[in-house]
C-alpha cells in the first residue's frame, strides 16, 4: 500500500491517497511494529498539509531508525523532496545526501538517480564520473 499511496501522490492525486494513508496509519497503530509504522508516517506525510508533513517524516525517520536502510533512504528521499519544494535547500541536502549514499550502496539505480537528481535540483553538483546510475 505505501508504494500506491506514494505513486498517487507523485501523479498528482494526493486526494486518491488520503483515505488509504489514513488507514494505513490505522492498521500501524493496531500492528505496533516500528517500520510498518514508519512507513505509515511517511504515507501520512505525503498526503498532509504541509504544516504536518514535517513532524510525519521526523516520526517515520526516527522509526526507521536500525531498520530497513532501503525504506529509510526512501524516507529521506521524500523528505529531502520536501524540504526543497519548501526551500529549505540546505536541510534537503542532508537527507538526499544520505538517501543517495545508501541507494548507491545498495545498487538501486533507479532511486539513486533519482536523489542525484534531486540534489542537483537542491544546487548541489556532483562530478559526473561519481555517477553510478549512468545507463
């Protein structure tokens, strides 16, 4: 369910991903495992008002926190997309940084590129033979 509510989101329909988001963040709390309930702070924190998503990707981070490395980049990744739209360029940097560092460890090219990218757009530049995801 996270990937669905995270493809609405990016398609442009965070109204198609509410009510999934809001039951998710239900069935965590029913659940009580940590990195289900990351993920459903981090679902949350796509589909708030921006006066919310914040304290959602801090809850979700924390949580992530010992876990799967892949969801937290994911987290961070989203987050540092965040904090860019809201031109905090400087804090953005440091989650894609992050984010970027393990999806390249992990050799997820796709999610690599994709906070490369996102760190360009934060106005940080790479030296293009660092690139890894290159085709």
């Amino acid at each position: 369910m996270p990937d669905l509510i995270e493809a609405a989101v990016r398609a442009g329909h965070p109204e198609v991903a509410r009510a999934p988001a809001d039951q998710l963040m239900t069935w965590a709390a029913d659940l009580g495992q940590l990195h289900f309930t990351a993920q459903a702070h981090r679902c949350a924190a796509l589909t708030s008002p921006d006066t919310q998503a914040e304290q959602h990707y801090l809850a979700a981070l924390d949580l992530h926190t010992g876990g799967n490395d892949f969801d937290r980049a994911r987290t961070q990744l989203l987050y540092g997309e965040w904090l860019r739209r809201s031109r905090r360029k400087i804090d953005a940097r440091d989650q894609l940084r992050t984010a970027l560092k393990i999806f390249d460890q992990l050799n997820v090219r796709p999610w690599a590129h994709r906070a490369r990218t996102e760190l360009q757009a934060a106005g940080e530049t790479h030296d293009p033979s660092d690139a890894t995801d290159s085709p």
